[in-house]
C-alpha cells in the first residue's frame, strides 16, 4: 500500500453574514468590489486560493493546496483576513450611500434561527484507498474528535460541544446538502485520478481557536496515515454512528457509551485515548523527511485534552481548546446573564473582527493562545504556498492581473485565449509549460 511522506490539505470555510440590511443585500455589498474588477462572484485569488459567493448569501474561502498543517492553518486565517477586508470596503460603500451599521461576518456553523452552514476539510490519499471501507473505520474518531476539536454551541440553556454534530444525517454518502454525511464519497479528486482521491470531510466545526485548527487537521491526518499505511488500529466500528454524535455532544466528560457492532461498548474519550495512543507511537515511525514540529505539538495538545477531560480539570488547554475556551467565557456569566445574552456572547466569540469579535478580545488579553502572527496572515493573504502547485496557479493570476489579461483557472488548469496548461500533480511546484504561459501574457 502506498504512504505518502507529503501530504496535500485544503480547507473550505463558510462565514455567516449579517448587517444593518438582509443577508442577500448585505453580500451584494460585499462582494461588489470583484464584479466590479472581474464580473464574478466566483474567483481565484493571488494567493491561488478560491473566494466566492455559495448558497444562502455565505462568503466562502477554499484555501490554496498546502501540504503541512502550519501552512495550511496560515492560509485558513489568510481566509479571515480577505473576507474581512471584503467587509471593511462594503462598510464604507454603505456609508457613502447613507446607510448606516457594521458589516458582520461569523465563522462558526449554526445561524440564530438553526440553518447550518459547513466547514469542509480535504486530504489526498493514494488512489488504492477505498473510500467507503475507509471511511466505516474512520467514523468513530470523527464522531469522538468533538471532544478536542469542537467549537462549542450554546443553545437553549445547554452547552454542546460541536455546532455540526446535530447538523448531519449520514455517516458516509456521496451527496452534501441533502445528506449532510460525516464523510461525502464524491469522487472528485482534483488532480490525477489514476493516482489520487480525495477525502472530504464534511462534519467538522469552524475554529477560531488556531490550537485547535492545528490539532483536528494535524489528528485526522494522521489517523489517515496510520490507515493508508497499514497501521495497527483496533477494530472500533460503530452500531449507529448518527445517535452516538448527538449523544457525544451532549456530554463533556467523554463518558458516552458508544455500542460497537461487536457488541460490545466503549466509551467516547477511550476511541478518543486509543487513536491519540496510536499516533504518538505513529509519530516514531514516520519517515525523518516527514517530521512536522505542528504534528509533534497537535499529539501533545491532544493528550492533555484527553488528559484534562478524563481529569475533569481542563485548565492544562484553558487557552488552546475552542469549547474550552468559550465555555469558560460563558460560565462567568451564567446565572446574572439573560438567555438572550448568552446567545449573544456565543455568536460575539466568532466575530472574525479584529479587535470586536471576543476570540480575538481574549488572545490579546492572554487567554486564547495564537500561533500565527500577522506578517504571517498578510503573506498568506498575497501570496501562494511556494512548496506546491498553488504557486504555479499564483503566479499566472498574479501576472494576469498586471497585465489585465483574461484568463480562465481551475483546480487543475490555467488557460489563456487558446492555450491551455494541465496540471494533474498537486505536489509540482515548477512547470516549464507554465512559465511559457506566463510569459506569452505580455
């Protein structure tokens, strides 16, 4: 069985909107400055990643193909960064035509009145992976990866710990919207099809927390590694996938009886304490070229949040976990603040505002750990991950856009007038046949 010792990642994003008009008008205004310069609502950027307008009125920002988990948490927040100077510009076109307010733009899952709104996550696997016997054994970590990597969810005086975990219907389906799989089978892999595949994982929340970024890409990750390569991993498949994520939710201690179909039952945090064992022994086999210090720090994260739930003394991740750390925010309200008020306070923490949203509030008062700083994100923002085919893509829209030259991008192609550039290998980063394309822009 093959084992890649690079990996390629991307992350789709969808922000909730709102402003002092509806959703739809507020996201005309938002995305008015790329009609005006491309006539879309649907472009690739100079960092090679894709904005656009999806259904609902939701910006979304698909990042670039990285292939290391910092990277890819620089280009996420890169993400942050460009829609909310979108907002900024439609703040002010507001103003100049009368109409008062902020624009707001939330990166959480769940709106007031319950829509769902996603945040996908993307692997490459080598193509002899079979996606659905992969996924049965994949979807009791993913249903247990709450317990370190949710977002947390007030709703209705009760606590959740994942906002996507009431939000999916299936566990593995080929379909998204009507669905809503943990994972979507859509065979639609971006690059060589002899070669690769796609996992697309549809069931994880939004984070604002960059810690916990780092550890739910960096443990699915390598989880995948362990599969593909044949790792030793007990059997753990799951009787009723869909009831156990609810119930998991529900239940910070991790103590959720899970029923195997052996019949036999194991608790949410113990599949958690198996998989996080697994991969700090995985970690020693993994070949030196692969080392990645953000896999190293995401095993440790992940011990001690198991550590801490098994405890129940979580101030050892206080700063790193997200429904740690806003549950924290809400427990020193609860009992003198209203309902309403900690509705609010829960949809103020993913308030990607610098400086308003309260995520942000409390990294600089110390109490959410941050590890980007902002020449990092304004790098990402203009350029493209240099270590994959996204630079390729880069440069040429880059180029296009300095010399006003019309040009059609994809995943895979870069095309001008009638010539055309295919790349089907998502690790090359240098392309002869795209340097000519470059060069014949003018």
């Amino acid at each position: 069985m093959t084992v890649f010792t690079r990996r390629i990642m991307g992350v789709e994003t969808e922000y909730g909107i709102a402003g002092a008009l509806s959703p739809e008008e507020t996201a005309r205004y938002l995305f008015r400055p790329l009609v005006a310069r491309y006539s879309s609502t649907n472009i690739f950027t100079h960092n090679a990643g894709r904005l656009y307008l999806d259904v609902g009125s939701h910006p979304e920002v698909a990042t670039a193909e990285c292939d290391s988990v910092g990277q890819l948490l620089r280009y996420e927040r890169a993400g942050d960064a460009t829609v909310n100077r979108l907002a900024l510009t439609a703040e002010q076109a507001l103003q100049a035509e009368g109409i008062s307010g902020s624009v707001y733009l939330f990166k959480n899952n769940v709106d007031s009145v319950g829509n769902s709104y996603g945040c996908h996550e993307n692997y490459l696997l080598g193509r002899d992976m079979v996606l659905k016997t992969l996924g049965t054994k994949l979807l009791p970590f993913l249903i247990t990866r709450q317990l370190i990597c949710g977002a947390g969810l007030y709703r209705d005086g009760t606590f959740l710990l994942s906002q996507r975990a009431d939000q999916v219907w299936e566990g593995i389906s080929s379909a998204t919207t009507r669905a809503r799989p943990i994972i979507n089978t859509r065979d639609e892999p971006h690059g060589d099809s002899q070669r690769f595949r796609r996992m697309h994982v549809i069931v994880g929340d939004s984070n604002m927390s960059e810690p916990t970024f780092v550890l739910k890409i960096a443990s699915t990750l390598l989880v995948l590694e362990m599969m593909e390569a044949g790792f030793d991993l007990p059997s753990l498949e799951l009787a009723n996938p869909i009831k156990h994520i609810r119930d998991i939710a529900r239940d910070a201690s991790g103590a959720t009886p899970l029923l195997l179909k052996s019949g036999t039952t194991i608790s949410a945090l113990a599949v958690q304490q198996i998989y996080c064992d697994a991969a700090t022994r995985w970690l020693d086999e993994r070949p030196a070229e692969a080392a990645d210090p953000e896999l190293t720090y995401a095993v440790d994260l992940w011990a001690r949040t198991l550590r801490g739930i098994e405890t129940g003394d979580l101030a050892g991740v206080a700063t790193e976990i997200d429904w740690v750390i806003k549950k924290t925010l809400l427990d020193r309200y609860a009992g003198r603040a209203s309902e309403a008020k900690l509705r609010q306070i829960d949809l103020a923490y993913h308030d990607i505002r610098p400086g308003r949203g309260l995520h942000s509030v409390l990294v600089s008062r110390g109490l959410a750990r941050r590890l980007t700083t902002d020449e990092d994100i304004a790098d990402a923002v203009e350029h493209p991950p240099a270590t994959t085919r996204a630079a390729l893509r880069g440069a040429f829209l880059t180029r296009a856009d300095a010399v006003g030259a019309r040009v059609t991008v994809d995943w895979v192609r870069l095309k001008h007038e009638f010539n055309q550039v295919e790349l089907p290998d998502p690790f090359t980063n240098v392309d002869e046949r795209v340097d000519a394309l470059i060069e014949g822009l003018g």
